[in-house]
C-alpha cells in the first residue's frame, strides 16, 4: 500500500470489506484495489478519539478490527465493529464530523485519507463516475421513503 502496510489483514478480505461499502458497491474490483492501495492501516488504542465532531473531515474509516463509540453532544448513537465505517461522506467533501469516534478497545481501521481520494478521483475519471451513479442512486433512494 501507498501509505502503510498491510501487516496484519490480508489485502484480499480488505479490498472484499471495501466492495462492501455502499458507497464504493459500484467500483471494479481494479478501483477497489486502487482505492485500497492508497489507503493505510491505522491502530487506535482504546479511549483514543479518532474523529471529533465539528471538526474537520480527514479520512474515511473502515474498522478492521476492534470496536468504537459514536456519540453526538455526547450521547452514544451507535457503536461500531469489523466491517463497519465511517467518515465517507467527510472523505469526499471535506466538511465537519458531524460525530464524535471513540475506540472502546483496541481498534485498528483502514484509513483513505481526503488528498489521497481526491487524487483518485482526478486521476480516474471512471472511479469519479462510478462513485457519482452510487450517489445518484442513493439520492433516488432516500427522496422515495
């Protein structure tokens, strides 16, 4: 990988995690791989706070391994384990967290982070295509309900 190292996770079950990412379900397996290659594995010990709400958006966060806390004005809406993720909307338009990202254990993500992406997305015309027709079709989706 670009920026780390897959020392603990088979790049395989990452790339097969990412595809699961509503948001990148309609990259090509090649897009994933690109993806993934400029992404970096991140250990976060337990009680480190990995995004804070109001602040600025840095990376999208896919949880390899561990579990974390989402809370907003302190209320835990959520929590978070294996396979789940957060920040890819903040990873594409940079705005602020609009939650607050506590590791309950030790948790390691996988870390895209926002120039990376937008490197991407300029170098790879059909990744900014794809990635726009799931948007589109999320937005279809959400004014039908």
């Amino acid at each position: 990988m670009a920026g780390g190292r897959h020392d603990v996770h088979d790049v395989h079950d990452v790339e097969a995690m990412v595809a699961n990412v509503a948001l990148f379900s309609g990259l090509s397996h090649r897009q994933v791989h690109k993806l993934v290659d400029r992404a970096r594995e991140v250990k976060h010990p337990a009680g480190q706070e990995v995004a804070a709400q109001g602040m600025g958006a840095l990376a999208f966060h896919l949880v390899l391994g561990g579990h974390a806390s989402v809370t907003r004005d302190g209320r835990e809406i959520r929590t978070l384990g294996p396979g789940e993720y957060f920040g890819e909307i903040g990873m594409i338009d940079g705005k602020p967290r609009s939650a607050t990202v506590t590791a309950t254990e030790d948790m390691i993500t996988l870390a895209v982070p926002h120039q990376e992406f937008e490197r991407l997305v300029g170098e790879e015309p059909d990744f900014a295509r794809a990635l726009l027709g799931t948007l589109c079709a999320r937005i279809r989706e959400a004014e039908a309900r």
